[in-house]
C-alpha cells in the first residue's frame, strides 16, 4: 500500500509531466513559425552559426521529443544543447545571448529532467518496487 505523500508527488510529477509536454509543443511550434517566418535558407548560414543553430533550437527540439519517451535522456540534452549554445556564445560574441525567449523556450526540458529524476528516485523506494530491483 502507498502512502499519501508518495500519491502527493506522483500527482505533482504527473501535473509537471504534462505541463512539459505541452510546453514542449508550444515551443517547438514557436521555433518552426521563426524558422519559417524568417525564411530559413540552409546556403546563407556560416559554420560558426551551423554550430549554434545545432545546440539551440536542433539539440534543445529534438531533446524535449526524446523527453516524450525518456525524460532523463531527452531532458539532458536538452538542458546540455543549451548550455553549449550559452557557452558557445560567449566564446565566439564575448557575451551570453541577451533575452529570455531562449530559457523560456528551454524550459520543458529542465521540467522533464526534473520529472524523469524524481520519477526514477519514487519508484526505486516503493517497497512494491524495491523487490524487482534486489
């Protein structure tokens, strides 16, 4: 039998979850309309801004899609692909990226991480669970 404050964070971790998922879309949605708004030519772009469009908005997309499935996995790259566009940043301009739309948008794969940790650290004490793992 669970007790009531593993059914608590399993419902926190379920609402999170979900807060993720949809955030998630958004922001990818929003990342596809400037791509498309901008009119996106793949032959205009330089190496240099190759890399960052690598680490942000490629990495951080296609970790918060991972995310979907495995959260650990996909929230980490999603996290680490921001912050080596952050770090990339400040290496080639001297300066980190000014605005908040690039956390905003980063956001669900932190929420992810956070879900799929503390997902993984619920299940492993359940005394239900604990079995399987012994």
């Amino acid at each position: 039998m669970r007790n009531r404050s593993v059914d608590a964070k399993h419902r926190l971790v379920e609402t999170i979850r979900w807060i993720a998922r949809v955030w998630s879309v958004l922001s990818i949605g929003m990342i596809l309309l400037f791509f498309i708004g901008e009119g996106f030519d793949p032959v205009r772009i330089e190496a240099e801004e190759w890399l960052g469009l690598f680490f942000s908005p490629f990495a951080v997309c296609a970790g918060m899609i991972i995310a979907w499935q495995k959260e650990i996995l996909g929230g980490t790259i999603a996290v680490a692909g921001l912050g080596f566009f952050y770090l990339l940043n400040l290496l080639t301009v001297g300066r980190f990226p000014s605005g908040w739309f690039f956390l905003l948008f980063s956001l669900p794969g932190l929420l992810f991480l956070a879900c799929g940790l503390q997902s993984r650290r619920t299940t492993l004490f359940l005394p239900e669970k604990r079995r399987q793992y012994n």
